[in-house]
C-alpha cells in the first residue's frame, strides 16, 4: 500500500468519524446504512470481484444476520452486540456450508441461478413460517447492548447518532483490515488465480471448488455482519431482506463502486444510499431512474466510481512521465 493511498484511507476515516458532529442527524442515520453495506459487500466483492463468481441470491446471508439480531434481542433476551454478532457470523457460516457446497461446484449463470433459488427458497420459509419469522410483519429489534454497556436510557437518535454509529464504524474498520489480510494473502493469490483461469490453476494445485467454498463462506459471514449492523436502525427484520430485490441492489452497489478495486464495493455502498436518497425524494419513479443510472454506468463507467479515478490518475502519470 503506497503512502498516498494510506493517508486517502486515513483521511476518508476521519471525515467519517466527524461527521456526527458536522452533518445533521438525518444525514448521520443516512450513513448508517451505507457503512453496513460496506460490511456486506467487502464480503461480496471477494466472491465476485475476486473469485469471479456472480451470486443473485447474497441477500439471503443479510437476512441471517437481521434475524439474528432479532431473535436474540425480543424473544430469546440476549442484548449483547458483540455476543450477537459472533451468532450472526456462526449461524452464516453454517448455512453458507452445505449451500456453498452445492453450488461452487458450477460457474457463470448456473452459480447465479442457484444462488437465487436458495435466496427465494429462504424469503418463502420467512414469509411463510408465522411463528418463527413472524410472517410478512416481521420480528421487531430491541436495542442491543454495546459492549456491555445498557443504553436504552437514551432516545433513538442519540443511540444512532452517538454509540451506534461508532461501533458500526469500529466493526467497518476491523472487517476491511481482516479483508485486506485475506486478499492481500496467498488465499487471496488463489481466489484471482481461480477468476483469471480456474482450469489452470487446477493443473498447477489450487483445489479449486474449496477456494470458491472459502470464499462464499468468508462473504456469507460479511453478510450476516453487515446484516445485524443494518437492522438495528430500523427496528424490525422482515422477509423482504431476502428477496432477490435486495440481491440485486448489492449487486448494483458493487457495480457502481467498481468490483477491480478493493474499495470500490465501499464508494458503491456510500454513494448508491446517497443516489437513491436523492431519487426518492426527487421522484416516485425512483426505482426506474435507478435502473437508467445503471444501464449508463455499464455502458460509461464498466469499472465503476474507483475505475474512473484509476483511469484518470493513470493519465496523469503518463503525461507526467512525458
């Protein structure tokens, strides 16, 4: 990592460390979502960007995590963040297994299609089972602990605000230092060696379908952190988190950031909840408008936000060196 992309990080991290204390509380909360995201889709881009393999169906592992949460806050009364978010990641882990198992052993559109299918046969089993999922009214969330520490003494926007936003910010950080270890590691070497040519990299020894099952399970649990940390603010997991809408918009997200870049899944999350915050309050039609953006970003911008700074600093080292 070169000392000019240290002091970006560094100085992306404190802007987002101070903007409780600049922006408004809205635009504060707004922030919440996008940092989970960011969670969701350093585990996402591991699979997809770096292993080569497309899933539809990713919101499954978010919704894991929101039902964690859920369960363990109103009906099981286990408060502690950091305890629920260790359950959040084993119970991701344990259903990405036997799913990833199935499905890494195909590629292309048929590692997509049967994504999507276990990520629909999911939303069926929440929309469906009342007394586990609370059908389509969902579980309500009761405010956690954060480490160790009650905090139900203070009103909701303060909690978001104030504790909340800094341990989300806290778990960001942890994730995308252990996804740089993992990428930057000779597992890493392995998931690109398997997305540039996975037959020859099976003739040189990289067990390839254990790599592609490391790395669904390594983006499962992302998803199932970035999931509890995601529904927190809202209060309530519902089904509609599994459905393959929600996948879709991870999907986009990674696209508009640029999947090349290690970061740009991160700018995708923050600027997709930016986008559609604008759309919605500009128009009704914000989900065609979003899917306008999207078809001009693939046909402009194939390598998203990152792929666009890449390409200017990369023009500006060759005029440099002229």
């Amino acid at each position: 990592m070169s000392n000019r992309t240290k002091f970006i990080i560094l100085f992306c991290l404190a802007i987002l460390c101070l903007a409780p204390q600049v922006l408004t509380p809205y635009h504060t909360t707004l922030l919440l979502p996008a940092i989970a995201y960011s969670i969701i889709l350093l585990g996402f881009n591991l699979l997809f960007g770096y292993t080569g393999l497309l899933s539809f169906g990713h919101a499954l592992f978010v919704a894991l995590g929101a039902y964690t949460v859920a369960i363990m806050t109103s009906r099981l009364g286990i408060k502690g963040m950091e305890t629920i978010l260790l359950i959040a990641l084993g119970v991701g882990a344990l259903v990405a297994i036997p799913i990833g198992l199935i499905c890494v052993r195909y590629v292309r559109i048929f590692f997509g299609m049967l994504t999507l299918a276990f990520g629909m046969l999911f939303h069926s089993v929440l929309f469906k089972f009342y007394e586990l999922s609370g059908g389509d009214s969902g579980i309500q969330v009761v405010r956690p602990y954060l480490l160790g520490q009650d905090l139900s003494g203070m009103d909701k926007t303060s909690f978001l605000i104030g504790p909340f936003y800094y341990y989300s910010v806290a778990v960001l950080i942890l994730s995308g230092v252990f996804m740089w270890l993992i990428v930057h590691s000779p597992m890493g070497m392995h998931f690109r060696a398997i997305r540039d040519n996975s037959r020859k990299a099976e003739y040189l020894g990289v067990q390839v379908h254990r790599f592609r099952l490391i790395a669904f399970v390594i983006s499962a649990i992302y998803g199932a952190i970035g999931g509890a940390l995601l529904v927190v603010p809202v209060g309530l997991a519902d089904p509609e988190l599994a459905y393959w809408t929600h996948s879709g918009n991870i999907v986009f997200m990674t696209i508009l950031g640029g999947f090349n870049n290690f970061f740009g899944p991160i700018i995708g999350a923050f600027a997709f909840i930016g986008l559609k915050d604008q759309l919605v309050s500009f128009t009704e039609y914000w989900r065609f408008a979003l899917g306008v953006v999207l078809v001009l970003l693939v046909l402009l911008l194939p390598n998203g936000i990152m792929g666009l700074f890449q390409s200017k600093r990369k023009m500006n080292s060759e005029e440099g060196a002229k």
